[in-house]
C-alpha cells in the first residue's frame, strides 16, 4: 500500500511540472530571421500592447542577434521598457518616459556572421522584470548604447503596414509597430522588417503540483514515523 501511495504521489508531482515547464510568450516574431541590421550608432524597438488582465511582468527576454564583423568576446548594451505614444497600429512609437531600463553584457561567439540568441532571466533584467505593466497599456523595448558593432537579427520583405501580423502574440497582447530610430522600420523601398525580440512569461506552479508538494510531505512523514 505504501509503494503505491508512493508512485501516485510521484506521478502527480512531476507530470504536471513538465506538461507546463514551458515558458509562455507574450510577443515574438512568426519567421525566422533572414538577415541583421548594424546595432551602432542606430536604435531599435518594438511597440506594443499589453492584454486585458494585467499586471504584467517580464520573466524573460530574448533578443536574436549576429557577431556581424566583431570577433571580440565582450560586448554589451542598453534595454530600456518606455512608455507609448499611442496604441495606433504603425503609428505608435516610444514615449519619452523610461519606465525601466537595464544594461547587459554577454559573451558572443567568436566567429564572424554567426546567429546566436541572448536569453535574459529575470537575474539579468532585474529592473525590467520587477516593473508591473498595467492592462490593455502602450509600451516600447527599445535597444541602444551597443558597445561595439554587431547586429540585431530581423526578417525582411514585408510589405508597409503588415509587419504586426508577423509577430506571435498571446494573452491578449498585440503588436503595434517595429522602430529604428524610433520610426517605423523601413529597410528597403517596400520592404518592413520585423526584429528577433521576444519576451515573455514562466508559468506558476499549477494547483495540482502544489497538491502533490503536499501530499509528498505527508507521505514522507508517514515514512519516517513507521
């Protein structure tokens, strides 16, 4: 009878941990990336809009990039949560107002015109990720004061006014606009690109597992008396 107290209390435990270990995103590009664009001396961003049932906070954060020409290891650069101007498709850009702002330094490979992704914990952006975003709200990432020149990856070829439709969105949110410059992103005549930014939630421990937790206490207890 214990063991089989046992291998229940284990499969509710650990099925529902890695049935919902998945992290949840907010906002990320559709494509994949098919080029990069030059982070110095230029700025870039996404504009959004946060979901109905706010508050909201950042767990994570990915930005796609690329060495470009750099072979140097260390490099590093600013990512800032700022106000909106508005909520108008392809008309909304970043507000004046920092709401949270955190630099980041990282190693990137060492070869040259080689992808790689930088994936931000909350440890990484402590500023961002403790800032509460407000339900159905405007907000800009935007990304500046790189240290030296790599790049940001993008997909191009988009035609003018599409682009929002090439990003993933859930729980409510909603892509509102890619900035360079804190314009609209035009790379080529007729073509609009979106950037490899992502960002999101890790989910809560669910109500099951938190049941399992404590049966195992109890089971463990049991254990130990006889």
């Amino acid at each position: 009878m214990k063991k089989t107290v046992t291998k229940i209390f284990l499969g509710l435990l650990f099925l529902p941990w890695v049935a919902g270990a998945a992290n949840v995103t907010w906002f990320g590009p559709s494509s994949a990336s098919n080029s990069g664009a030059s982070m110095q001396p230029f700025t870039y961003g996404v504009v959004f809009m946060t979901g109905t049932l706010g508050f909201y906070s950042m767990d994570w954060l990915q930005i796609g990039l690329n060495t470009s020409s750099i072979t140097a290891g260390s490099a590093s650069f600013r990512i800032s949560l700022r106000d909106a101007t508005s909520t108008t498709p392809y008309s909304a850009v970043a507000g004046s107002t920092t709401l949270a702002s955190d630099t980041v330094s990282f190693t990137m490979p060492t070869t040259t015109a080689t992808n790689f992704n930088l994936l931000l914990s909350t440890a990484d952006i402590p500023n961002i990720s403790a800032f509460d975003m407000s339900a159905s709200t405007g907000y800009s990432l935007f990304l500046d004061s790189a240290s030296v020149n790599f790049a940001i990856q993008r997909t191009t070829g988009f035609a003018v006014s599409t682009t929002n439709d090439y990003y993933t969105v859930s729980e409510g949110f909603t892509a509102l606009n890619t900035l360079r410059n804190n314009s609209m992103y035009n790379n080529s005549t007729g073509s609009y690109p979106t950037l490899a930014v992502s960002f999101g939630a890790v989910p809560e421990p669910s109500a099951l597992s938190l049941l399992a937790v404590g049966l195992g206490g109890l089971v463990m207890m049991r254990r130990r008396r006889s």
